[in-house]
C-alpha cells in the first residue's frame, strides 16, 4: 500500500489523538488546560480549541492547529509538554515519535510513495542495532538511543532534524548509506537511491557525497532483520460454562501497533474445551498466514499466548500447525510466547512491571532461581517469597515447578511473581528446576535479556531439527514474555465524527 502525502499526515493527526485519548493524566477540562499550559511554555503560543466539544473532537482540534499549513509545527513542543503532563509513558514516547516521522514525512517527497513500505523494513531491527547506527551516523556524538527510539526507523525519523559535520553528509543519509548495505538486494537497492536522489535535489556536491559514503562503507556482517506482525491468541475461562473457554485472536504490526486485525476462530464465539484448544489454535494460524496484511508486509510471525494463571503450563510452543499429515510444532516455525491475562486486566499490578521491564537491559539485571527451600512451608504464606522477588535488581524469575494446578508451589510462584512485578518467567513444562534446567537458563540469558525469546526460538528449532529426542530440555522450556509497552488489547482508535477536513470531528 502506498501512502500519498495527504494520507501520511491524516495517518499521524489520527495516530496523535488515539495517544492522546489513552493518556490517563489528561483526564477532564483541567488537566486538558494543563497540557495547554505547558504547550504554551514549550512554544510561547498555544491553539485553544473550544471547550464544547467532545473529548475526542477537542484533541483532534487541537492536533490540526499543532500542524496547520504554512505555520510552524508544534507537534514536537506537544511531546516536550507531555513531557510535563505524563513523563516516560508509552503514549508520551509516542507523540515524540509521531512528531518526528511528520517533519520527515512532508519534507522528504521522493521518500513518500515508499514511505509504509521502509516504515516496516526498518522496524524489525532490535534496539542493540538501532544504537550501533546512531552512534556510526553520529562519529560516537550520540552512542545511548533517546528514550522515545527503539529501532532503526525511530533512529531514522530522530535524526532527520540534525544537520551536518563540515563536508560531510547530515547523520541521517549516512544512516541510511548504511542501512543500504545491511539490507542489501534490490531492498537496499532502494533505498540508495531514493537517499542519493534527495541528495542530488539539494546539490551534486551532496550527491557525490553519497556516492562516496557508499564506496568506503563496509558491508555488514548481518544483514537487517524484518518487522515482527503478532498473532495474539487469547484464551479466556468462559464466564457461562465451566471447564470451557472463550479463544479469541487478532493480529498486530509492529509497524502500527494501535491497529488491529481480527483473525476468526474455527467456533467463534463459541466455547471451546481443553482438549479442543490445539484444534482451535491451528486453524487460528492457518486464518492469519491468509490475511492479505500479513502477506503484504512481509513480517516475521510471532505467536503471543495470552493464558490465565490455571492454563500458564499449557505446552503451546509444540501444540501442531498445518494440514491432516502435514503438521508440525508451532515452535519448528514460529516464535512463541506466553503472555499473562491476569497482569493485563490487573491494573494495580502495572506499575512494579513497568519500572521492572525499564531495567530489563540495563547492567546489574539478572535472573531469580526460585528455591523450593526458599518457599514457606504455609502455601498461603507469600511474605517471604514476595521479599525475596521484590529485589530490584532481578527481571527475570525461574519458578522452581511448573505453575500447574494441583503442583504444591508452582501457581503461587508465578502469581507472586507476577503481582511483583516480573516482566520474565522461566520454567519447565513438566518437572521440577534442577542443574540441567538453570544451565541452560543461564545460557540463554547471557547477553541482551531483550534477545531472550529470540534465544529460545532458535534453541527450539535447532532442538528439533536434530531430532534430540533424548535432550527435549528446549522443548519443555517455557517463556512468559510480558512487554508492558506492547499491549495486546489496544483498542482500535475510532473513525472521527466527519470526514470534513476542516470540520469540527476532522484530522
């Protein structure tokens, strides 16, 4: 899909308001004057929409006046003045980048018409990445990413406003000089020459420059990897009928996370039992591989289990995918992950989880083996295990059984563990940790602890194509893996009230 101009900008006013609308400090007349306020101090002016308007039209006025025509844009003075309302969350960050990508994206036509299409060729690169290009198309100016910079696209959009070194190329060409040779074929193709096109509008002298940057740059070792799209399959205790579930699923791009896309269930809405749960899952994928997003954009497909606490130890990873003889593990081709029902709808749990999962790569982070001699001998008696995991250090907790229902310690370590606030969980499916399970726990969290489930995919896949039959260790390792940033259950922001571009309900 290519996005004309108009629809780019239209695309960001809406994505601004949908962050707006989910920031909980901006809730009622005052606190909207807040934020006002603080535009005002940002910028020394501020819109003022009329007060007799909804909620969501008062946002949307106030987002069009930030980005009116031939006027300066203060989208980036709106996030400096969340920054003031509501620091550090989510949809602040958002906002920062928002502001960005629409000073990018009306001063860089020959990027338009592939504007969606590198949007998601440059999101799937990991953090790590993202920081080794800023620092490279920087000199070492900037070495740690801004705190609202997660890939190579934020990297991307963030640098665009800086301006070049003496004779040298603004940071953001050298950047994609770069990711050029990273994504290498008619990819990077590309993408060098929309870059050494935009350059050669400015000046030839620029455009050489590329030319130049291209030519003694070394070509990387490991090339980009692609946008992550989420298959988040929930399955939820059915309030009707006991023993059944409710299995409901959708998909997210990580390219545009706010948006959603249903995947139908072979039953839905129909109550599935236990023992149909595998059924029902493998028609789920097969519904996903079809979408027509899915196959468009090209993304890695990772599988997210959203579980209660009971059905936590359900073995998904090697639950079978495909066709009646033709079926194999869900691990042999997707990456795949557990996710807590009960933390997402327990908001007073949220905050421990939040500040745990922002130490989750920082130095001094590491993991917590849980002891069963650690545990009170009184099952009903949490005070001594919650002490011990509420240490800050510790982002990753490995139960010492599995959390399954009927096991004496294992349901109430997860549930302890997860009410402190642990973004990570580690267990086996069937037995108790022994030395075998927490060597290769450590093994697998050496290094970034944001690589882990990557770690384990592979670990599975390797597991299973040197059918180790007699070493299923991977294969019965279980990972909860809760990013509290990536809410599976964002709601998809509302069409406005009128599609009149200059009515009162408009972006």
């Amino acid at each position: 899909m290519v996005e004309a101009p108009d629809e780019m900008q239209k695309r960001i006013r809406i994505d601004v308001v949908g962050a707006l609308l989910r920031i909980t400090a901006l809730t009622g007349p005052a606190a909207r004057n807040e934020l006002l306020l603080a535009l005002r101090d940002e910028v020394g002016r501020s819109p003022e929409p009329p007060e007799n308007l909804t909620t969501r039209m008062w946002y949307g006025a106030l987002v069009r006046s930030c980005t009116q025509d031939g006027e300066p844009c203060l989208l980036p003075g709106l996030a400096r003045a969340l920054d003031q309302v509501d620091p550090g969350s989510h949809q602040t960050l958002t906002v920062h980048r928002l502001a960005e990508e629409w000073n990018a994206a009306v001063t860089l036509p020959r990027f338009a018409p592939r504007w969606d299409w590198l949007r998601g060729r440059l999101t799937g690169p990991a953090a790590g990445t993202a920081a080794d290009l800023l620092t490279f198309a920087t000199h070492g100016r900037l070495t740690e990413l801004p705190s609202h910079c997660g890939t190579v696209w934020d990297v991307f959009l963030h640098l665009y406003g800086h301006t070049a070194p003496p004779g040298g190329l603004p940071p953001w060409m050298l950047l994609m000089v770069r990711v050029s040779k990273l994504l290498g074929g008619t990819d990077g193709h590309e993408v060098f020459v929309l870059t050494r096109n935009t350059a050669k509008d400015e000046s030839p002298e620029l455009a050489h420059r590329v030319d130049l940057a291209r030519r003694t740059s070394t070509a990387p070792a490991v090339a980009l990897p692609r946008a992550t799209d989420y298959l988040v399959i929930s399955i939820d205790p059915h309030s009707r009928v006991t023993g059944q579930y409710a299995v409901k699923s959708w998909l997210q791009s990580q390219v545009d996370p706010d948006r959603i896309e249903t995947v139908p269930g072979p039953e839905a809405p129909h109550p599935v039992g236990r023992a149909g749960l595998e059924d029902a899952v493998n028609e789920i994928v097969s519904q996903a591989e079809r979408v027509e997003g899915v196959r468009r954009r090209r993304a890695e497909l990772r599988l997210e289990f959203v579980l209660p606490l009971e059905l936590l130890n359900l073995p998904v990873h090697r639950w079978s995918a495909g066709r009646p003889g033709a079926q194999a593990a869900l691990a042999a081709r997707y990456e795949v992950v557990i996710r807590s029902l009960d933390r997402l709808r327990n908001q007073d749990w949220h905050r421990v989880w939040l500040q745990r999962w922002q130490r989750l790569d920082k130095p001094g982070s590491t993991s917590k083996f849980i002891s069963p001699a650690g545990f009170a001998p009184d099952p009903g008696n949490l005070s001594q295990l919650v002490a011990q995991l509420n240490e800050e250090q510790f982002v990753v907790a490995v139960l010492s059984e599995p959390p399954e229902p009927g096991w004496p310690r294992g349901p109430r370590e997860a549930e302890a563990a997860l009410w402190t606030g642990m973004p990570v969980l580690l267990w086996h499916h069937t037995m108790e940790t022994n030395a075998e399970v927490k060597r290769l726990v450590r093994n697998l969290i050496k290094g970034r602890l944001s690589d882990l489930p990557t770690k384990v995919a592979v670990a599975r896949r390797r597991g299973l194509a040197q059918h180790r039959a007699q070493n299923p260790m991977t294969q019965h390792l279980a990972v909860l893996w809760d990013d509290p940033d990536r809410n599976p259950y964002t709601p998809v922001p509302q069409p406005f009230a009128s599609d009149d571009p200059v009515g009162p309900g408009a972006v």
